[in-house]
C-alpha cells in the first residue's frame, strides 16, 4: 500500500476514504443490509480482512471490530 507508512506515521488515516470504502461496500461487511450492512459470509468477510491487514492491522481491527460495537449499540 503506497500510503500506509505516511498513514502510520500520521496516526490517521485519510477520513474522505471511509466514505469511499462505504461505497463499495467494504464497511459493515457480513452485517444485516437493515442497518446499513453489506450482506456477506464469513468467507468474504474473511478475505476482505486479510486484504485489509496489509495496509495494516489497525485497519483490519477497526473493520472488524469497531462495526460490530456500531451495531451493537
């Protein structure tokens, strides 16, 4: 990922690209269409976490867990 050291290093990453990843449904993955989700099996689920860990583990944790405790609430 060309951007990941830059990323780390700044501690963020860019915010005009959750809205990005939103739209091609990489965000709520594996959770209900209902509330906001992208339908997906664990399978799909899993490879798109893998592919997301590359960048970094932040990004993969914050997939996964962080949409979970969203809909939770």
């Amino acid at each position: 990922m060309p951007f990941a050291d830059e990323w780390d290093e700044a501690g963020a990453i860019p915010s005009e690209l959750w809205p990005k990843a939103a739209e091609v449904g990489l965000l709520g993955l594996g959770y209900p269409e209902q509330f906001g989700g992208t339908s997906a099996d664990s399978w799909h689920s899993w490879i798109v976490n893998e592919e997301l860990s590359r960048v970094g583990v932040g990004v993969s944790a914050h997939h996964s867990w962080f949409m979970a405790l969203v809909f939770l609430r």
